[in-house]
C-alpha cells in the first residue's frame, strides 16, 4: 500500500503543471537519483538552482576556424572529423599517447593525450568532433598539435544545442560532462521556462532599460540576440545586466526591508545630558577634531531619536575611534542604560579594555571585561547593572550573558559581523543601538552591499601632527640597508617596532619568528633596550613590556601583530616588518598605523623573502604606493576578488552568482536606488506577492525580512 502511495506521488510531480521552482531536479526528465547527487555538488538542487546555474564562459562555434586558419600559441576551438585514432606506445614503452588525427578538408590536426589509452573507446572514424586547446607545431612542422584539447563528440542531432553558436560552457563535475551539462539545461529550460516568472516591478524595468527576465535567462544560456557580444565581451551582455541587476536588487532589497523595518520599530531615546562627557574631554589631554566632534553630533542625534540607531564609523587607523566609541557610551550611561563594546579577538578585547578602563577610571563607572572564559563575578555585575560599559568578545552575544538593559552596542573591526551577528545583539536589549567601526576602511562598494542598511559617518580627518609615511620594500639580502636605517632613527632618539608573523619557530612553516629575532636583535644592538611582546605572554607581562616601551624605557620593540591596536608611542618612527610578503593588505595598513604618531618623519620598511607570489607583489607595492586606506583598501578588494568577503555565513548575506561588485558596481548603484524608495514605497511588499515570495526564497534561514 505503502509502496503504491509513494509512486503515485511521483507521478504527479512528473506531470508539468505540478512542478514548481522548488522541485527536485530528480524530478526532470533524463536525472536520476545518481545524476541528482552529482547535480547536488554542483550546488543544484532544484529547478529554479539549474535554471540560474549560468555558464561561466562561452565559446564561440559560430564561427570556428578552418584549421589552415589556426594561429600557433593560441587557444583556439576547431571541428573538423575523425581520419585516425590510435594509441602509441613511446620508444623506451614509457607512455601511452592517445592520438587523434582530425581533418576539415583545408588542414589535419593532430591531438595527443597522455596516459589516457582508454579515450579511443570513445571515438570513431568519420565523426564529427570540436576540440578547444592551445595550438602547437608539430616537431618537423607537417601538422599543428593540440596537447589535451578538450573535446565534444559530436552526435546527429546535436547541432542545435553544441554547435553553430555560441555555446555556452558549464563548470561540470567529475561523473558528468559540459556536454551533458549544456544538453540538460537545453531541455530544462524549454521545458520549465513557465516557471520564470518576471517579478520586478513593470516601471522599475522600464526605467533602467532592463529586459524581460525570461528572455535574459534564456539568452544568457544559449545566446542568440546578442550572441556578438557575448562572444566578444562575456558578461556584459544585456541578459547578464538583468541578471545581475536582479541579484544585487534581492540583495539591497532585503537590507533596505531591514532597515525599513527597524525604523519602524521603538528604540530607545537618550537623555541629552552631558556632565559626564564633559568631565571625560576635560581628562583627556587633547582636544577633538573637527571629523570626531562632527562624528559624534551625528551619534547624538540618533541616540536622542526614539529610533534604533544602525551606524557605521568609516574611518582610517589613527583618526581616533575609540574616544568617539567611548563618547558614545558615556551617552547611554548617562541615560542609565549599559554599553557594550565588543572586539573580533580576546586581545583586541583586553587591549580596549585596557585603554578605555583608563580613559575612564576617573569618572567612577564600572567597566568589565568580558571573554569566553569568563564566569561569575563579571556575568553577574552585567545582568544586576552593575557594570556600566562591558568590553568583550562575541562572548557577550552568548545565550548565557544577561544584561539588566543594554542601551548601546559598538562593534569594532569590520567583516566579522554581518547582518545575522546584528541581529543577535539586538536581542540582547530592547533594541540597543548598534554602532560599528572598521578600523580598515572598506570600499564603498562593499559598504554598499555588506552595510547597506546602515548610516554611515566618516572620520576624514587625522589628529594634528600626523606625517606621511616612507614605505619601502626591501629583501632579504638587504639587511644591511636595514639596519643603517634603523640605527639612525635610534640614534636620533625615536624608537622602533619589528614584527614578525609567529611567536617561535615552527616545522610547519619556514618563517622567521620573534623569539628568534629577539635573540638576533639582541646580538646586533647590544648597546640598545630591546623588549619583546607576544600573545602567549601573560597579560600581565605585556603590559609591563608595552608601558616601558611607552614611557621610552625600551628602544626597540620586537612584536607579532599584537601591535596591530591599541598602542600609541608617538616617538616609535620605524616599523620594520618581516615576512611582509606573508602579511595581508588590511594587516599591514593596521600595523603601520602605529608609526607616524609624533610629527616625526617616519619609515615602514617591508623585508620580503622571495620567492613571492604575483599577489603579494601586489600588496607590497600598493602598501609603497599610497598611505590611504580607502585606495588599500580598494586594492585589496581587487586582488582578493569580493568572493572572500561573502562568506555567507559570516556576511549572513547571499550569495552572488553573476554579479561581481568590482566589474559591476554601476549595475549596483541603480539596483539600490530602486530598492531603497520600493522599501520606502510598500515596506510590507503588498503589491508585489510574486518579489516578496522570490525575496524571501532568496534571504531564507538568514533573517525574517518582512513583518508578518
Ligand atoms: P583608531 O581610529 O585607529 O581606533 P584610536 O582611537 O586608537 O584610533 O586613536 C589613536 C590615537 O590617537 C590614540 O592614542 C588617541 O588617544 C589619539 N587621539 C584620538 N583623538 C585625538 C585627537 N583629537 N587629538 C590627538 N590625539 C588623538
Ligand atoms: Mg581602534
């Protein structure tokens, strides 16, 4: 009985009118249960997934070269039919070589294969087959050769689909070929086109000249309007622009929804007091500059608001964030709420702890510092109110942390927080305000997109007496000119930082460690204070080092990258990074953020040790090139591509597909503005049932969008 119910069901999932975007691919015509797990890792699990699994290049068989026409050291795609196909064994029996002759009738072609015998299985005299690779000359110059062409046999009725066009070339998996792959999304896509249904509003299409989604699906995958310019400019294509309007339009949609929907909620209105912010600015000895003071009127006028605030603080190492965060704090204790302030690591945790605990020890506030090991006493002061500014990990988002009314969470350092993370704070207090700072700029791009819900204020403005700074690649063999350098600066008095990627020495990696430079240092400056700072040192020992170094006990500081916060000696002018070939580009701005302090000329030297690769010449040159973190930070977008930065999980934002925020940033803009006034327009989707469900689909188990 059981067994008749379960085929009926499949029946009716066979027929085509019961089947939805979210059918299982198992469900189509020609996919098994086998072809299904091999379509799975592809990341294809329904139909709506084959339908947007895009080809990630195209070939152009429309107008595929005679051979005679093939140019040598070119990647060039051929037909032509099979004359021989044999396997030789090399003189010494060494190797198998599978040998292919082809011909066209104005050339033969001879392909080769290397211990792949088993290939003649699979072709036969007479056919027709297209191969792509690059071309050669043979050894005596009678015949061009392709080594390990990739190839598509071609049948008789597959003219269609493979050849005469521009085909389009799928990333296959092993178990199922790009031939294969391009034949079932030909017939998928005539057989559920019905299920794309075009559901951007009719006005917002014709306002930016965007074609119909059907239309761009189908022409995305088997060009034919436009298939000159896909085979000369891939993804430019107005098929592509649609489609990657459409992503980033779901994408800016479901922040802008998120923001809508925020505003629309209660949040917290502070008092405007102001006795204990003036009794902080007369302790702190100097005095604000205009970005800070600018930055922070805009802070108070959110927190007055009885909105929950969502800012971000844009701004570059050194500008001076962390008074403002403490500014802030002071506000909502003031009113007699808490603040937190959380830190992506437990050092950057305890270094804030550290400064802002004397930053603040005169005015008499409580501050705690709150890690993953911490228990009892802290976890009890925070949920009876006694502590008044908490300073932590993600440790505070944990379940187990109670606060008796959280008014004001700062999150510092960016990309580790993303929308989910936000939302997790908010819980934490009836709708705190949340305010975030990157201390390495991000491009606008990807503010646009990971912050698109926020606001965004930017410190533009360095405290007085900043200079820019020298930055200098040198290599390994250069040490002497090193030196030299570092003993001028030392013997005018300033003082100097050096810092390595590990502790101590490890098998695993063959790196110089700052154990070892501290013993080489030591040898090298016997005449010199030189102290040493990791992150395996008890707290209490750092602290003692780093204050010596700070009242100018110490001459050289010999680090790893616990430098990267929280220190500020206005008379260290030399940095001298090692492996900085090994450093990121975000890192190695942070890191040099800490010289140039005292309006001293200051020097970054950046020691390399070759070999290195492509993109870490990159890095090192843009770090010579410019002390501005928003170009670093631009570069380092443009090297790294925006891949590494949707993690979706960290992010909590989907994925892209088609679009790339570098090459398509214009699309980006347009798709915002109309996403941000619809979300104005109709925050509740009313009108538009068919984007509301196709939004959702896309946000799912990332967050509730829209109140229902
Ligand atoms: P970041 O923005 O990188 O977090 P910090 O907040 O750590 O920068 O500030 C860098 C240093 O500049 C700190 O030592 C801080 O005391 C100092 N500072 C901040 N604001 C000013 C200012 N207006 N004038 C002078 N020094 C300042
Ligand atoms: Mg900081």
């Amino acid at each position: 009985m059981k067994k008749a119910e379960d085929a009926g069901h499949i029946k009716t999932f066979n027929r085509s009118s019961k089947i939805s975007c979210g059918t299982p691919v198992q469900y189509l015509k020609g996919v098994g249960p086998a072809r299904a797990g091999l379509l799975s890792r592809l990341g294809i699990n329904t139909i709506e997934d084959i339908l947007y699994y895009f080809p990630w290049r195209y070939e152009d068989r429309k107008n595929l070269k005679k051979i005679c026409a093939l140019l040598l050291g070119e990647a060039e795609t051929v037909s032509g039919e099979v004359v021989s196909a044999e396997v030789v064994t090399t003189p010494r029996k060494r190797m198998k070589i599978f040998e292919l002759g082809v011909s066209d009738g104005t050339g033969h072609l001879k392909c080769k294969w290397f211990n792949q015998p088993f290939l003649k299985r699979y072709f036969k005299e007479g056919e027709k087959v297209i191969l792509s690779g690059v071309v050669k000359g043979s050894l005596y110059g009678t015949s061009l050769e392709m080594e390990n062409p990739d190839f598509e046999i071609l049948g008789k009725e597959d003219g269609l689909i493979h050849t005469s066009r521009i085909v389009p070339v799928y990333k296959a998996t092993e178990g199922i070929s790009p031939k294969q792959l391009r034949t079932l999304m030909y017939s998928t896509i005539n057989s559920s086109q019905h299920l794309i249904e075009d559901y951007i509003p009719e006005d917002i299409l014709k306002r930016n000249d965007l074609k119909p989604l059907l239309w761009s699906v189908k022409e995305t995958h088997f060009p034919e309007e436009f298939s000159d310019i896909i085979a000369l400019n891939r993804m430019k294509s107005p098929g592509h622009r649609r489609l990657v309007f459409d992503e980033f339009f779901l994408l800016e949609l479901g922040l802008a929804l998120m923001k809508k929907k925020e505003t629309l909620e209660k949040g917290i209105s502070f008092k405007d007091g102001g006795a204990l912010i003036n009794k902080f600015l007369q302790d702190i000895p100097f005095k604000l500059t205009g970005a800070q003071e600018r930055v922070i009127r805009e802070i108070k006028s959110d927190m007055l608001r009885p909105l929950p605030m969502n800012r971000l603080i844009h701004g570059d190492v050194g500008c001076g964030k962390t008074v403002v965060a403490v500014i802030s704090m002071l506000i909502a204790v003031e009113s007699g709420y808490q603040a937190c302030l959380m830190a992506p690591t437990e050092l950057l945790a305890e270094q804030h702890f550290i400064n802002i605990h004397k930053m603040i020890e005169r005015i008499g506030l409580q501050v705690v510092l709150l890690t993953s090991s911490s228990k009892g006493r802290p976890l009890d002061d925070i949920s009876q109110g006694a502590a008044h500014i908490i300073i932590g990990t993600h440790a505070i988002i944990q379940e187990s942390v109670k606060f008796k009314n959280l008014g004001l969470a700062i999150i510092d350092e960016q990309h580790k927080f993303g929308v989910v993370q936000r939302a997790n704070i908010r819980r934490k207090g009836f709708n705190p305000d949340i305010l975030i700072m990157t201390a390495t700029p991000i491009p606008r791009t990807l503010a646009l997109t990971l912050y698109g819900d926020l606001d965004i204020s930017i410190i533009d403005e360095l405290p007085g007496g900043r200079k820019p700074i020298v930055t200098k690649v040198f290599f390994s063999s250069q040490k002497e000119s090193i030196h030299a350098l570092i003993k001028e600066e030392l013997s005018k008095g300033r003082q100097a930082y050096v810092v390595y990627p590990l502790i101590e020495e490890s098998e695993k990696l063959d790196l110089k460690s700052a154990i070892e430079g501290f013993e080489a240092f030591k040898r090298i400056y016997h005449d010199r204070r030189i102290g040493l700072v990791h992150g395996r040192m008890p707290h209490d020992e750092r602290e003692a080092v780093m204050s010596k170094f700070k009242s100018g006990d110490i001459d050289m500081l010999i680090a790893t990258t616990v430098i990267e916060v929280g220190i500020d000696v206005p008379n260290a002018s030399l940095m001298l990074i090692v492996h900085a070939e090994r450093f990121g580009l975000a890192q190695l701005h942070q890191l040099r953020g800490r010289i140039g302090r005292g309006g001293y000329d200051s020097y970054c030297l950046l020691m390399a040790y070759p070999p290195f690769s492509e993109e870490a010449k990159r890095r090192l040159k843009a770090m010579e090139s410019t002390g501005d973190g928003f170009k670093i930070a631009e570069e380092d977008l443009s090297i790294r591509g925006h891949g590494d930065f949707f993690g979706t999980r960290q992010s909590g934002i989907p994925d892209l597909n088609v679009a790339n925020i570098i090459r398509d940033i214009d699309i980006l803009e347009i798709s915002r503005k109309e996403a941000f006034a619809l979300a104005d327009a109709d925050p509740e989707m009313k009108e538009y049932p068919l984007l509301k469900e196709k939004l959702q689909r896309k946000w799912t188990g990332r967050l509730e969008l829209i109140k229902s």
